[in-house]
C-alpha cells in the first residue's frame, strides 16, 4: 500500500454539469449561421471569486482587416452577467446545518485534546456528531423528495446524499460505534441495521401487498411473490416477520401437508434464534448459537431428504422453505443466488456464519463476496463501500471525492479527529484532511452566500498553507455593504489574519474618506495604527477650516475620542475647538491657557503653528493681561521656531506650499509680545 503513486491519489473529480439559458439571448434567434458569417464569435471572462461569467459578443478578426462592412446586431453592444451556480441552492440548508456541526466539533476536540488516551474519552461525543450529520443527510434527502417538480438535477441529488448518508453511516459503524464504550463489539447487528437503512428490502410496498387486508392463511398461500418475499425476509434477517407469516402458512389447507408441517417447524426455529445482548458474554452467546444452527441444520438435513425422496411430484413450497432454511443455515451459495445485492451476501453470510464478527474480520468476508461480481458492474458507491470495509482508507477517501467534496471533506476531518489518518499521510503527497476541506472550501466560497462558511472551514485548517488560502481569499473579498466588511473583519480578528486586517481597514478608511466620512476614516485607520492617514485627514479638517472660517468638526471629533483613541492631531483639533468656544464666549484667559497648552505641548502639525500665533494676537493686545511674561516669552520661542524651520525648508520642498508665512503678520505678532511682556513686568 505504501508503494503507490503519491499522485495518483488526488483525482480531480468529475463536476456535475448544470445549463444555463440566457435571455435574451446573444445573437438572434433562427440566424445563427448569418450571424457567425458576420465575423461573430463569443468571448467570456470568469470573475476569480464570486463565480459570475460575462459573456460578450467578439470578432474572429479585428473590423479593420475586413474589406467589407458587416451587419450589426442589437446584441452586439451587449454584455451580459450570469451567475455560475456551483452550490445549488437546495443545498443551502444542509451547508448551514452542517458547518453548525463541523465547528461544535472542533470545538469539542479541543475540549479532549489529540492523544490516544483523550481521544478515545471523547468517542461518545464525536459519535453524536456524527449522528447529526447523518440526520442532516436524512433530513435533506426528505426535503429533496418533497419537491413537486423533479427533474434529473432533483434525482441525481436524492441519489447523491443517500449514497453519502450509506457511506457515512458504515464509517460511523465501524469506526465510532463499535468501539464506542458500554456497546457490543459485534458488527453484525450494526451492519444489518446500516444494510436495511440504506438498502431497504424487501420493499413496503411489496409488504403492503402481501399483507393487504389481513389475509387468511389460504389467501396469504395464493398471493403472488409469497416465496420470492419471504426468502427476502430471511435474507435481511427479518426473521420475526417471517416466523409470523410462516406460522400462519401452517395452517395453509392449499399446501402439501409436508410443507405446511415444516413451515411451522421453521416458524419456531425463526423465533428461537439467538440475539445477542451486552450484558451476555461471548462464550454463553456462542454456545446458545452453536445450538440454533445445529438444529437449523438438522432441520435443513431433513427437508432436503423430503425433496430427494419425492422427485417427481414439485412441490414449490416445500422448496422454498429448503431455500429459506438453508439461508438460516448461512450457505453461502444459497444466499448469493437469493440475494440482489452484494450487501446482501454479505450482510446474510455474517448474520447466520459469524453472528460475533468485529470490524477486523470485514476486510476477508468482502474480499470474498466482491469475488462473485465484475469489477465493471460495480458504481462509485460499491467501489467506496468496499475500500470502507477493507479498511483501504488511502482509496477510500478518493473514491469519496467522487462522490461529493462535501462528504470526503467532513470524513476526512472526522478520521483526523479519531486518529486514524496516519496511513492516509503516509500516501499522500500532502495532507489529506486540508486538500479535501480545501477543495470543499472552493465551491462555498465562489457562492454569494456561503464565503462565511468557507472561511470558518479554512480557518479550521491545522497546517499554514489553509491559513494562507484564508487570508489572500479575505483580503480580496468584495466589501460591498458595511455590513459584509464587519463580517469579513471578524473572521480576520477570529482567526489572527493580520496582514488581512490591516489591509482591509487602510482600504475600508480610503473609501470612507473618499465619500467625506472622515471619522469613521480616522477609526480605520486608527485599528491598525495608520497614524500617517489620520494625520493626513486631521490636515483636511484642519483645511476645511481655514478655507470657510467655520469650525464645523465638532462631531466627528467628538464621535472619533468616544472610541477612545489618542492622537496628536485628533487632540489637537479637539483643543483648538475649545479655545475657539472660550474665545467666543468671551473667556480670554481660559483660551489663552488652551492656546499656550497647544503650543507648549507640540501636538499641532508644524503649518498650523502660524495660525495659532496669528489667533494669540487678540489676546496679547487685549484690556486684560492674559499671558503672563512667561508665557510670553513661549509665545515667542514657538515663533522663532517657526521661523528657523521655515528657513531650512526653503530649498528643499515643502510638505504644504502653502505654509508661507505672512511677514508681516508676524512683525504684528511681535509687537504685540513686546507690548504684553511690557505690561506684564508692569504689573508684576
């Protein structure tokens, strides 16, 4: 097994194909040859995420290498956008119950841990979840039978998750329920149980017909099918049912005497036969069995002597009971000339051979019943049911794929979880359970409705390269509403995308700034610590207001230091805000206090430092002394600074062109020092 191709494991696996028709359509109707004679063909683009094709009209050859002028159609300056459904929407329910169970699961297996021992304590709970899978299958296939229009699309999905559901629910026997603590390690009753879930027969409506009406024991004799039903029931194991309706047959006047004697025979022996229970150990159900068959096979002895003694007379019934009691006796020729199915073989050669048979003894009993059969007859679903019970996972898991991406994926993590993926990696090129969620994930997250869910899958990736697919595939996600872009950032804060984060805040915070939502700019760009962006938007406040004299920020500063962020230019406009209400309501030297904690503090930008000087004159040229000589002399080295690095910036080009400073109000500004530092001494 560990010599195979690496590659050959990973088989792209046939898509199902769906039609699409488009109107109207893209040339005209009952024209095509015309219209392919014009230098006409179709052209088409794939969106890379969101699984939409445009379709267009195009020319075999550019306009200009023709020598004649061709005809123009209506549908020529058309291009039209369809959709690619690669999840249909019948679908949508099971997916969102599904992932509901896919993520309780990881998290109950980081509750218990990877090892063995832990593992193994966690057997019941991962049992449960795979009960909820299949219930989810179920209740799909039930949804699906329910539509009133079916159409090949509608049974080729019923078929899929019931061969899915078939697949999973023997995994789920022999992986989780036998070894599943306080249950019989005996598969048997479990594999009949799976066989008669997934493969019912016989049919109800074959019971119902031959039940109908509560029949006497003659009519019950004459109905048709009887003999071809009640060997069924013997196959399925359903021998309560075939005890009854052999018990009445009993009393049958329409049969042979003998027949009728041995119908009730085999009746008790039906009823007799042993179940095995776990409070009862091997050894005591073992010699119980040992008895049963010995008295089957007396009985067979004995029926087959009736029939070799009476050559001559055919009696249908009593070779029918024959038939019946030596299925009970587990010939396996018997039952494979009764049995449709190579389930059925196996399932009834189990039930009446090997009634103890564990998990480990499956892999020689299929061996020999798949002997029987070609190898071409066989569908993807026996192919993968057989790889199951060889215990072939490396084929098994492939084989799956086939059948749905959905269903290797979940098995794929499922046998990762229980630790038995080990021979699988050994195999393959790359790792299993992250290739089949992978591919999984590239169907759900073309869909418009689903790349939330193919993000949690990814995100549920243990090794890096899963992490990677998130994180591109996060940052290219259309951010079409701000509700999808709070979404998207909580997948990237849920799983550590920074690189992810960070890019779609910076692209979030442009386009609110574009559209003049600058606070909610500034909160971007501060979640990701852009203080360059916040800066340049402050700038443009900052702007606004020198170019309409009205000092209209207010909000948006106030909305931005209520999500408790801090930074320069943010407090800076917030303090400039509250000198100009102190200006306004004529509290000169509470403003003169703000104006000088501004400059003192240095958290206005360089260009703005010009202005608040020009705004300090007033106050300097006031009634009332509001800068003391030392504040004064502030005022005064904030402006040399002023003017030293607008000096060296003089050759070299600026940050803001336009930060040149008025000469001439500064000579002002001056003045205007010297005459408050002058009254200062005076009155100190």
């Amino acid at each position: 097994m560990h010599s195979r191709n690496k590659i050959d494991k990973f088989v792209v696996s046939r898509d199902k194909e769906a039609t699409t028709h488009i109107f109207p359509g893209l040339f005209p109707v009952g024209r095509q040859a015309e219209w392919s004679k014009q230098n006409r063909t179709l052209t088409f683009s794939i969106h890379p995420l969101n699984s939409k094709l445009a379709l267009a009209v195009a020319g075999k050859q550019p306009r200009e290498k023709l020598d004649r002028d061709i005809r123009v159609f209506e549908q020529d300056q058309r291009v039209t956008v369809c959709g690619i459904a690669t999840v249909p929407d019948e679908r949508l329910p099971f997916i969102s119950d599904t992932h509901a169970v896919f993520i309780a699961l990881q998290r109950l297996m980081e509750n218990y841990g990877d090892s063995t021992d832990q593992v193994s304590a966690g057997i019941e709970g991962i049992l449960r979840m795979s009960t909820l899978y299949r219930e989810a299958m179920l209740r799909q296939v039930r949804v699906l039978q329910e539509v009133t229009v079916v159409n090949d699309f509608i049974e080729e999905e019923i078929e899929t998750f019931q061969s899915m559901h078939a697949i999973w629910h023997l995994f789920e026997i022999i992986y989780l329920t036998t070894v599943a603590p306080g249950l019989s390690t005996s598969i048997v009753p479990y594999f009949m149980e799976w066989l008669n879930i997934n493969f019912p027969a016989p049919s109800a409506e074959e019971g119902r017909r031959i039940a109908e009406g509560s029949p006497t024991a003659d009519e019950l004799a004459k109905r048709d099918g009887l003999w071809s039903y009640l060997k069924k029931l013997a196959i399925r194991g359903h021998v309560s049912i075939l005890a009854n309706m052999l018990e009445k047959l009993g009393h049958s006047q329409l049969l042979s005497a003998a027949a009728a004697r041995w119908a009730s025979t085999i009746s008790e022996i039906s009823r007799k036969m042993p179940l095995g229970s776990n409070e009862e150990t091997t050894g005591s159900f073992n010699a119980r069995w040992k008895r049963w068959n010995e008295e089957v096979r007396n009985t067979a002895t004995a029926v087959k002597g009736l029939l070799s003694s009476d050559k001559k007379s055919k009696d249908l019934a009593l070779e029918s009971l024959f038939t019946i009691v030596e299925i009970l006796r587990g010939d396996v020729d018997t039952i494979s000339a009764e049995s449709d199915l190579w389930q059925d073989i196996m399932g009834a050669v189990m039930l009446y051979s090997e009634p103890t048979a564990q998990a480990g003894r499956l892999p020689s009993l299929v061996n020999v019943v798949v002997e029987q059969y070609e190898s071409d007859a066989f569908t993807e679903l026996d192919r993968a049911l057989v790889a199951l019970l060889n215990h072939d996972l490396p084929e098994f898991l492939p084989l799956c794929s086939h059948i749905d991406h959905w269903l290797s994926a979940h098995l794929a993590d499922l046998m990762e979880h229980i630790t038995i993926m080990d021979i699988c990696k050994k195999v393959f090129a790359v790792d299993p359970r992250e290739h089949y969620i992978l591919a999984l994930c590239e169907t759900y997250l073309g869909h418009e409705n689903l790349w939330r869910v193919g993000l949690d899958y990814l995100g549920m990736c243990k090794t890096r390269a899963g992490i990677s697919v998130m994180e591109e595939y996060a940052m290219r996600i259309p951010l079409d509403s701000d509700r999808k872009a709070e979404q998207v950032l909580r997948v990237c804060d849920k799983y550590k995308l920074k690189t992810a984060y960070d890019r779609i805040h910076r692209q979030l915070g442009r386009q609110k700034w574009q559209r003049g939502r600058l606070g909610a700019a500034i909160g971007h760009f501060s979640k990701v610590g852009d203080n360059s962006s916040i800066s340049m938007v402050c700038d443009q406040l900052w702007s606004e207001y020198l170019g309409s004299g009205k000092l209209t920020y207010g909000p948006v500063i106030d909305g931005v230091l209520a999500t408790g962020l801090k930074h320069d230019r943010v407090l800076f406009l917030s303090k400039y805000r509250d000198f100009h209400e102190c200006y306004k309501s004529a509290e000169h030297v509470q403003a003169g206090k703000i104006l000088l904690s501004i400059l003192v503090s240095e958290i206005a930008p360089l260009h703005a430092v010009y202005d608040l000087l020009i705004d300090s004159i007033p106050l300097l040229e006031g009634d009332a002394l509001v800068f003391s000589s030392d504040d004064t002399f502030e005022l005064m080295r904030c402006a040399e600074s002023l003017t030293t690095a607008s000096s060296q910036n003089k050759t070299g080009d600026t940050a803001n062109s336009s930060n040149s400073i008025d000469r001439s109000e500064l000579s002002i500004f001056n003045v205007a020092c010297s005459r408050n530092l002058a009254r200062a001494f005076v009155m100190s």
